[in-house]
C-alpha cells in the first residue's frame, strides 16, 4: 500500500504531464466550446483513454448545465480526476495561459494601434466577429430550439435584452427560462453515465460552494464599503463568470455591459479585443486578459490583464470542485433536465440579442461590410474554414476595401 506522501509525490508527476498534455492542447484548439469538446473527446477518450465515453458525456452534460465556460469546466475536470486540485489547476493553466498571453499583448499593440495595426484591419476583425456569432446563434438555434416553445421562449429573451440591457436583465431572463422549462418538463434528456470519480471531499466540496457564493454576495458590498477600484473589477469580472450561462460568445453581453456601459472601455477597443479573441485557441473567456490590459480604470498593464483573467475563471473552479462529487444523483432528475432545456433555449435568443447589439450595429456600416459578413459565415459553416484564417482573411480584406 502506497504511503500517502508516496501518493502526493505521484500526483504532482501527474500534475505535470496533465500541463503539458492541456499545453498543447491550448496552444492548437481552434473553433470555439463545441470545438474544444471535440478535441477534447479525441484526447482523453480515443486516444488517450483517461475516462470512459459515458464518463465523458456525462461530464460534458454537468458543464453545459453550470454556468462558465463549459470547455474549461470539462478541462478542469478532467485534470481534477486525473491528479486532483493540482491536476485541475493545471490543466487550466495549460489551456488558458496561451491566448491569455497573446491577448494582453494584443492590449498593448491596440493602445499604439497607430503605428501597429490599422484602424481598417481592425474594422475587419470585428467584423469577423459577427459571422463568427451568427455561426453560433444558427448551431445553436438548431439543438436548442426544435419546437415551437422553446423557440418562444429564444425570442422573447431577444426582445427582453434589447428593450432593456444589462447584466441582471440576462439573469432574470436565463432564471425565468429555467422555471418555464421546469413546468413544461419536456426538456432533452442527457446522456446517463456510470459517473467520474474525482478526488473531492464532501467538506472541500461544501467549502467550495460556500465560497462561490460569499465571493458572488460579498464582493460588491466589500467593493461598496471600500470604494476600492481593484474590488469593483474582480466583483465585475466574477459575476460575469459566475452568472453567464452557456459560456463562450454568450459571456459578451455580460461583459460589455459590466466594461462599456460605466465607460471603463471603448466599444470600439471592446470590439477590435473581441474579433481578436477569434484568432487565437483556448477558451473564449481570456478575453477579460485583453480587458484588464486595456481598461482606462484599475491597475492597467499585464496587472489588470491578471487580475481579470482571474477573476473570471474563479468561479467556474469553485464550481466545479463544489458540484461534481454531488453530480451523480442530481444528474439523474428529469426536472434538472427540463430546466436545462429551458435555459438552452434562452440562452440562444441573449445571443441572437448580442448579434445586432453591439455586434452589427457597430461594425456593420454598409454593403460592404454586409458583403464581407456573408463571405465569413459562408467560409465558417461551409467551406470550414478556421476561425483564425478568418480573422487574417477579413482582416486584410478590411483594410483593403478601405483603401
């Protein structure tokens, strides 16, 4: 029998080989959350074999309903059960770290964006940006919104964002959602796994969650009582991760709400960071890198970039480490099932919201612009192009139509 320093020696081993596996895997994950699943199920389930296809798919199933970034969460999961807290860490860290570099340093190119990209490149990234986002309001209208209720309920949370924009409009909307899918119970049902086992305990399970929600709760009133810019920031940042349901370009209203609204950016640099983010692999989420850096409030630099990196991945480890040891029994009521389906459907109408406000009315200008919509979405769902040859694309192809 192994003696317990032995088996602390063997996780950090694990720990290590757990980074360089999720290291690659950052630094060549192209295509959004659904993409990175993929890549994901090529790893660790065909090629690598560290969890079964039912361990997987019932995993995958826990982190769509959490909110956060699903394919982090399914990241971090994974590193949890290979080599525990360590592992988990880890496996964020090799995920995360490369396009949060690259988006920090993208941060300091735009603030001299006068001598490095031209203004016109940057219209065509933002422009990207859009067809990267009506890709996704279509992939997801069509898994999420089969029948006409559910279809409802995708419109009504468009009209419900548009008519009044902010953070916990899209939080009543998703909440709302939830309680109609619940009542209708007729939601998808997930796939039924044999279950992941991680290294948890119940009590830092518990921990976790308490955690989550003093942090959820307590910051905005510490930021309050303090006046403190820092505290305002994090509390900004871990909301957004704490309350976006459906991750990836679904946390844009939520940040542009908590950053552009308050004046703490510019919609034009809000944008140009977005369509940026589009290029790069790993989680959509290291855009909060980009904002940190660039915001005119807070400590600025690759300090505010860390802060806000932070910040918004914080909730989704708390979560995860909170949530997975209970997941077996929860998993298997159809009533959470139902609910999810709800939220499924809401969640595709708050980012059909976000396809015309901000993202058409501010990069959309005139025909041109139309035109090159249209040919990114076509090289996106038909020709299959990658994101990032997109971007390049349309970047160039932006600066050229203005010349």
């Amino acid at each position: 029998m192994a003696s317990p320093s032995a088996d602390t020696e063997a996780r950090q081993g694990k720990a290590g080989h757990v980074f360089l596996v999720f290291l690659r895997l950052g630094l060549t994950s192209f295509g959004g959350p659904i993409a990175h699943l993929g890549y994901f199920r090529n790893e660790f389930v065909a090629r690598r074999r560290w969890l079964s296809e039912s361990e997987y798919a019932g995993l995958v199933a826990l982190c769509q309903f959490l909110p956060g970034p699903a394919s982090s969460q399914v990241g971090m999961a994974i590193g949890l059960s290979r080599a525990g807290l360590r592992g988990a860490l880890a496996a964020w860290c090799g995920f995360t770290l490369p396009s949060a570099l690259a988006m920090i340093a993208f941060a300091y190119v735009l603030s001299h964006r006068g001598a490095g990209l031209p203004p016109d490149a940057l219209h065509g990234m933002k422009l990207v940006a859009v067809a990267v986002v009506a890709q996704a309001v279509w992939g997801m209208a069509r898994t999420f919104c089969r029948d006409a209720g559910h279809a409802l309920i995708a419109l009504v949370a468009t009209v419900c964002v548009l008519s009044w924009p902010s953070a916990w409009m899209q939080v009543g909307v998703i909440a709302l959602a939830g309680i109609i899918g619940l009542a209708w119970r007729n939601g998808t049902d997930v796939a039924v796994s044999s279950g992941l086992k991680v290294p948890v305990s119940r009590r830092l399970a518990v921990a976790s969650l308490v955690s989550f929600l003093s942090l959820l709760i307590g910051l905005p009133l510490l930021a309050a009582a303090t006046a403190s810019t820092d505290l305002r920031i994090a509390d900004a940042f871990y909301r957004t991760g704490a309350l976006v349901f459906g991750g990836g370009h679904v946390v844009l209203p939520l940040l542009r709400a908590e950053t552009v609204l308050p004046g703490w950016i510019s919609a034009g640099d809000f944008l140009a960071g977005y369509g940026a983010a589009q290029a790069l692999p790993g989680p959509l989420f290291t855009f909060a890198a980009f904002l940190g850096t660039a915001m005119k409030i807070g400590p600025g630099g690759w300090g505010g970039g860390l802060l806000c990196l932070l910040a918004i991945f914080l909730p989704s480890l708390l979560l995860v480490l909170g949530v997975l040891p209970f997941w077996e029994n929860l998993r298997q009521r159809p009533k959470m099932r139902a609910a999810l389906a709800g939220v499924n459907a809401a969640v595709v109408g708050l980012l059909l919201a976000a396809l015309y406000d901000p993202l058409w009315t501010s990069a959309v200008g005139d025909w041109r612009d139309i035109l090159l919509v249209i040919a990114g979405v076509a090289a996106l769902m038909w020709a299959k192009w990658p994101p990032w040859v997109v971007v390049l694309a349309l970047g160039a192809a932006g600066f050229f139509v203005a010349a």
